[in-house]
C-alpha cells in the first residue's frame, strides 16, 4: 500500500510572481515537511533578491513551529509578508508574540500594493 501523505506538498507555488516572490502554503505544514520547506525558503534566499518575499497563508490549515521558525529566520534577513485571512496563523502569531516580526495584509493583492510602492524590499 502507497502512503498517500508522500505524495502531498504544502507548497502550491513559489517563485517569481511579477515584484514578489510568492510562496502559496496550502493545508498542513508538518514536521515531515521540514526538508521540503528549509529547500523552498532556501531557493528564495538565493533568487529573490529586489522582490517582496510573501508568503500566502490563506488556505493554511496548521503548521508547527519549524514552519515559524524559518519565516523568523527569513525576517531576520528581508521583509516577510504574511497574506491571507487565516484565523490559525493570526492565533499563532498572537499566542507567540511574534507577530510584529512580519507584515500582515488582507491578501496577495494587498502585498502586490505594497511591492509597487517605492524602497526597501
């Protein structure tokens, strides 16, 4: 019998998407995912440089604090923009205090209006 869960991904896309660089999470980011996850946040430190690093949260049902820690680890370095209405994600970030490390928009078009204003990416 195949594991059916090998063969899902959080990740729906990440790349490029016209001034940002969009990481779109979807279901559950669990400690499983930690390899997957380290590689895509990874990538987008080496490519990219000039864009809006955002990452969309709506459709996150959980995720554990690997996943927080690396979008720490990233603040630490750029923006992170945390898009999307999610009621788990805003919790997390309320029962943990860190909330403040990141912009949080309504959406990914709230972020594309942030990326077209001029300075700092």
């Amino acid at each position: 019998m195949t594991d059916q869960h090998s063969f899902r991904t959080p990740v729906a896309a990440s790349g490029p998407s016209g001034k940002l660089w969009l990481l779109v999470l979807t279901g559950d980011v669990d400690p499983e995912d930690a390899d997957e996850m380290e590689a895509v946040f990874a990538r987008a430190e080496r490519e990219a440089a000039g864009l809006l690093f955002t990452v969309d949260v709506s459709r996150l049902r959980f995720c554990d604090s690997s996943l927080l820690n690396l979008l720490l680890l990233t603040a630490r370095r750029r923006t992170v923009v945390l898009a999307g209405e999610n009621d788990f994600m805003r919790r997390m970030l309320e029962v943990t205090g860190v909330g403040s490390a990141f912009t949080v928009v309504a959406g990914v078009d709230a972020a594309r209006v942030l990326a077209a204003q001029p300075g700092p990416v």
